[in-house]
C-alpha cells in the first residue's frame, strides 16, 4: 500500500503559478505529489478550504490531512523534491520562514499584475 500523498491546489489561470507548478511537476519528488487545478469550476479542495479561498493564497494539505497556506505550503513541498531540500532546510532556520511568509503576503497584491505583464508576452 502507497502512502498517501500531499496534494498540492494551485491556480491554473494564474500564469505565474502554471509556470512554477509546471517545474515542480518536472522535478524528481513530484510522482509523490498530487496536484489540483483550483481554478476549474468542477474542482471543490475539501470541507476546510473553500475554492476561493484556494485561488485566493497557495495551500497544499498534508498526507495526514493538515493544510498548509502560503510559505509554509512551498516548504512542505520542497521537502519532497530533492533538488529543492536544501531551501527547505535554509527555511527552518530561525526567523527565516517569517520572513518568507511576509515576503508571500507582500507579493499576493502584486500577483494579478504580474500575472497580466506574463500574459502579455
């Protein structure tokens, strides 16, 4: 019996989450992860996360069913992808996901803008 994996919900209409999505699914790891286009109207996350809420802020939901939001979700993915362990372990150094999280909410306004410039190219 496999173990279960974590599912990762992402925002397919947003270009700049297709694009980092895109080369986590390329990266060794990703055959354990399970990835779900929130952005499809048939696509409901669960009881606890409300499509919205998905489109709103990147989520992933652990094997045991925890949901993870915003750094704390690319952290738990990065501990899946060998390439990517070392910025996992350089986030749980002290202080250093604070800091990433503020960096992600300063960054959620600026999304829609920046998703429009890579549409444009």
């Amino acid at each position: 019996m496999s173990e279960p994996r974590k599912t990762i919900y992402y925002d397919g209409a947003c270009p700049l989450c297709t694009i980092e999505i895109a080369h986590y699914q390329k990266q060794q790891g990703a055959e354990n992860l399970c990835f779900r286009d929130v952005s499809r109207a048939d696509e409901t996350p669960g009881p606890d996360l409300t499509r919205d809420q998905a489109l709103a802020r990147f989520h992933i939901r652990q094997a045991d069913g925890t949901l993870l939001s915003g750094a704390a979700a690319f952290v738990a993915i990065w501990d899946d992808l060998p390439k990517w362990r070392w910025a996992a372990r350089l986030a749980r150094l002290p202080g250093i996901l604070p800091i990433m999280e503020l960096g992600y909410r300063l960054f959620l306004p600026l999304r829609p803008t920046l998703a429009r410039l890579v549409r444009k190219k």
